[in-house]
C-alpha cells in the first residue's frame, strides 16, 4: 500500500481506490453517457479467494458503425465485378447482406492492475456471428487519429494478451506512463495542485484512454 | 535429472554467497522430462513415429523445445504451414508459463516422463494468444521483466536503460540456461535482494537491497517491500488421500491466477514466513489465524474438534519450483532463491474449497 495510505497516490490508485473509482465512473457515466448503455461492476466473488470488493467494468456489444460505410462501398465494387452480368436488384441483395454482416461488436473491460497500481483497458471485437476481428480490422474501427498515434508512439500500443481473469485473448491497451500523465491532469485541474479525488480518478483516465479506442465521455462527467 | 533436496538444511545454514549460489544453481537445473507425442490427426506416415524424449528446462518455456522436438516428426506431418501449440491429455497449454510451473501445476502427482502431445496445426487461438516462435516467448519474458522491475523498483527504468545487446544476452542466457552470464549481467537492472535478519547474508559483498519502492527504516533495514509474485490456484471440492486421486483438470477456469505483488513485512524480530505471504494472498486459506494477536476481532477458533474447519477451505500444498513447501520458510529465503529469472516467483497451490 501507499506509505500515506492514501488511495490516489503519485497517480496511482489502490485496489480499494479502484473499487470506489469504479462504482462512481459507472454512476456519472449512466447519468450523463445517455447514447451509450451503462458500465457494469462484475464481482469476482465467486473465486472464492478473492476479498469481495474486487471486480472490474464491463461495457459489452457496443456496436461500432463506422467501418460499415467503407465496406460497404468495397464489396459493392467487388459485387459488381463478379456479378457485372447480374441485374442491378441482385447487386443490392447481395449489399444489403452484407452490411448486416459487417457489424462489428466490442466488449471493453476496465480491469485493476496491481503491479502498477492503474487501471488498464482491455477489449476485443466481434462480428456478428462471434468470430473475433484481427487487430488489422480493429484498428480500422478506430478514429484514424488513434491510428496514428498508435503507430508513431512509444507510449501506448495495443498488445494481444490473455486477459486475467477470462483465460481468452484479448486486446490490452497500454498507456505507459499512466501514472504520470494522471499527475498531469490532476496538477492542471485544481488551483492548489491537489490529487484528484478518487471518486474522479477513473473518469479522468477513460477521458483519455477511451479516445484511443473511439468512446467520447461528455464533459459533464469530469465535474 | 530430478532434484529433491532438502529446503531446510539450506536455510539452515546461514548462508554465505556460494551456498545462495548452490539453491539457485539447483533451480537452474532442475528439469522435467517429457514424452511428446505427435497428435493423431496429425500423422502422415505409417507406422506412426514413436514419441520423442526430451528434457525440459524449468525455468524455459515448451515452444523454446521445438526445435528439439520438430525432427522427430517432420517427416511424418501433413503438408502445410506449422502453428505449433501443446496438450496435456486435452488441455492447450499456455506457452507463456515456465514449463516448470505447469508441470507442478497441471501434475498433482508428478508425472515422469510427463506425457504431452504437440499439434503443429489447428492452433485453439479462442483460447490461446499467438505464438510465433522464440519472438514470442522472448517478448514475454521482457515484459514480466519489466512488470517485476516496476513493482520492486516503482519504475521500469533500469530493463528499459538496458543496452540491446546486454538485453538479446540476458535472454540468451535463460535461454541456454546460463547461469554464469546471468549472474554477471542481472545486477544491471538492480532488483536487488530481500533481506531480513533470517536471510542475511554472512558476506560483506552480498547483493544491494532493494530500493525504490522499499521503505527503508532508521537503521537501514528493508521494513516493507513489494514482492513479484505469481500464483496459481488449483481447487478441489473434494478432499482426497493421495494425490493420485487429484481429478484431472478440464479447462483453465479451474484455476484461478493472481498477478499480484506481495507486500513483504518486516517486523523486528518476528519472521516473515512464506505462510504469512500466502496469507496475504488468499486469507480464506489460512488456519490459526486466532493464534495471531487479538486485534483483527473475527469470530474464528482455533479448537480442533470445532465443525467449522471441515467447512473452512483448506490449503492442501504448496509447490515452488517442484518442492513441496513447508510454509514456516522466511518468505525473503524462499524468494531470493526460488524466483525464476524474470524476477518472479511462481507459486503452484492445491487448495480444497470451504464447503457453503
């Protein structure tokens, strides 16, 4: 634990910090995040070694539209390349089709590390029939501002990883630095270069970690 | 080559330098030997090849042995591209734990030659990460490297500092199972040692303590320290006799794993045992914990004919590096020489469940 015992440290929270931070992320994302469907706190009671304050959030099937357009277009050239004899109603068939088929489903997880005392973010994607997307169609979802990013930074990646508690790959996504950028935030924030107070800690995070991955949070959240 | 030695004559003797250097050259050695078997959907010859016999480093990880393994059976597979993964009777391995560790882990009798069966197609990736050879594994190594530096030190700064090629060595000595080059190059990254006065150390040029996230007290003594520790808990509902009687595991759900730092206490003089880091781990476990001071203020008893222990859960062993562990060890001792070179400590536990 933080030698001053308190639960947002340096940039740093504590388990028991994360806990708190969570259920409050949660609460103000419910009221203010309207077009989105709320964060769930899944409990990891039933292992049963675990203290029952230890969970994570879980935000699931969130449906991402904006590889639909492109793809559409693509297999609409592609259709009529191989179906340039066809009629024109067969062509739309065959697009409309497809575009159901290209729906692209996330689930996004908010997960406690405890070696470095931040949060971390882990997701995957999905298509319609469960089979899961490559990065390569992943990072297409993603704003293009992000892309760049990812590929020219140092400082956070994407990374295939088992996630801790679900023994199947997921995606990870890695600010390093968490810690720092967080001190950042909270020194710029208040007048008397206060920490952030706990209850803040994992809305000031997401408002930048949940950039990287497309999810905007609504200023009225960072009060 | 099997090693049982006996934990408690080390400890007992206080050790200098060279008789550290004796456990942890042990656990460099160690090695489990394995009987891989090609999967039979995989077999394109007749008659189909017999297994192959090969000697696992505990500390190495399974895709390091392909290169070992793959002559045995090239001429006997289909035609295509290799996506090579393992089984132990059914269950895909994760190639990213040290082989040591899933065979204490998977094994609850130990199994020798521990039978396995490679596929080299057909890669399970809805349950496991890829996996790309030597690259792969090495990636992992580094980031647990990383993850450990930052939990002792509160920073990566000293893996991250590291020079390529002092990196691609290190690496190349676990490896090849180098014990001598890593000595030499380990100290770059300054872990350091736990210490307390039950593993001090008789000589002057013993290793520098910890330091950054350790707090240090008046006398210059470590008084907490975060621990890199990974453990691995296997349940049973049922208790059993003999450990044959252990069923057999289905799926990774039956483990529960915890990545998570233990917080080293030391109090003066009162030992820090590898019961007291368990304990921080998975309190449930634990018995006679009214024996502790009073202080805590929960219902438990200690009396032995009281109902209630049949319900509690119950740690049934304890198993680092293949030894079966007596929990009053100091912790720093266990640490100090049990870890594997990334800096972690890998702890494999059988515990029956608290029947509700």
């Amino acid at each position: 634990m933080d030698s001053a015992g308190e639960v947002v440290n340096d940039g740093k929270i504590t388990l028991e910090g994360f806990t708190v931070a969570a259920r409050a992320f949660a609460d103000k994302w419910k009221r203010h995040n309207l077009s989105f469907p709320p964060w769930s706190w899944i409990p990891l009671i039933n292992r049963t070694m675990l203290k029952k304050e230890e969970g994570y959030l879980s935000l699931e099937k969130i449906i991402i539209l904006s590889s639909l357009e492109e793809s559409a277009e693509e297999e609409s050239l592609d259709v009529t390349a191989d179906w340039s004899e066809k009629e024109e109603s067969v062509d739309l068939t065959v697009l409309v089709q497809n575009v159901e088929d290209e729906a692209h489903y996330y689930d996004y997880h908010i997960v406690y590390s405890a070696s470095y005392m931040v949060p971390m973010l882990y997701f995957r994607g999905y298509s319609s029939d469960g089979k899961p997307l490559s990065l390569d169609v992943i990072k297409r979802d993603l704003p293009s501002s992000s892309v760049s990013l990812l590929l020219e930074s140092k400082w956070t990646f994407i990374t295939q990883e088992e996630h801790p508690y679900l023994n199947r790959p997921w995606f990870k996504l890695h600010p390093c630095g968490t810690e720092e950028w967080i001190k950042l935030l909270s020194e710029s924030s208040s007048s008397d270069g206060c920490q952030i107070p706990v209850e803040l800690y994992l809305v000031s995070w997401f408002s930048v970690v949940g950039q990287v991955v497309g999810l905007k949070i609504p200023r009225e959240m960072l009060i | 080559m099997i090693f049982v030695f006996q934990v408690g004559e080390l400890v007992r003797r206080k050790g200098s330098v060279g008789e550290k250097r004796m456990a942890v050259k042990y656990v460099w050695e160690g090695a489990i030997p394995l009987q891989i078997h090609l999967h039979k959907s995989e077999v394109a010859s007749h008659p189909p090849p017999p297994p192959a016999l090969v000697l696992a480093p505990r500390i190495g990880y399974l895709p390091l042995l392909v290169h070992l393994i793959k002559p045995y059976f090239k001429d006997s597979l289909p035609p295509g591209e290799d996506s090579i993964w393992f089984d132990y009777k059914g269950l895909p391995l994760k190639w990213y734990i040290p082989t040591g560790v899933l065979f204490d882990l998977l094994c609850a009798e130990p199994e020798r030659p521990w039978n396995l069966t490679i596929h080299f197609r057909g890669y399970p990736s809805n349950v496991l990460i890829p996996c790309e050879g030597e690259d792969s594994v090495k990636w992992n190594f580094v980031n647990s490297l990383k993850e450990a530096a930052y939990i002792i030190n509160g920073n990566c700064k000293n893996v991250m500092n590291m020079s390529q090629s002092d990196q691609e060595d290190l690496w190349t000595s676990v490896m090849n199972g180098d014990l001598d080059t890593y000595t030499r190059l380990s100290p770059k990254i300054k872990m350091g040692n736990i210490e307390d006065e039950f593993s001090r150390k008789a000589s002057v040029s013993s290793p520098q303590s910890r330091q950054g996230g350790t707090e240090i007290d008046v006398a210059g003594q470590v008084k907490t320290a975060r621990v890199p520790v990974r453990l691995y808990v296997r349940s049973v509902s049922k208790d059993f006799e003999n450990l044959e009687d252990v069923p057999e595991m289905d799926t990774w759900d039956e483990i529960s794993y915890l990545n998570r730092p233990v917080q080293f206490l030391r109090k003066e003089g009162k030992c820090f045992t590898l019961r007291d880091a368990i304990e921080s781990l998975l309190p449930e476990y634990i018995r006679d914990r009214a024996q502790r001071s009073g202080e805590e203020g929960e219902q438990r008893t200690t009396d032995a004919s009281d109902v209630s222990q049949e319900t509690r859960g119950e740690l049934k062993l304890v198993r680092i590096q293949g030894i079966e562990m007596k929990l009053e060890i100091p912790f720093s001792w266990v640490v100090n020489n049990l870890m594997n070179p990334e800096f972690y400590l890998h702890i494999s536990v059988l515990v029956k469940e608290p029947q509700r």
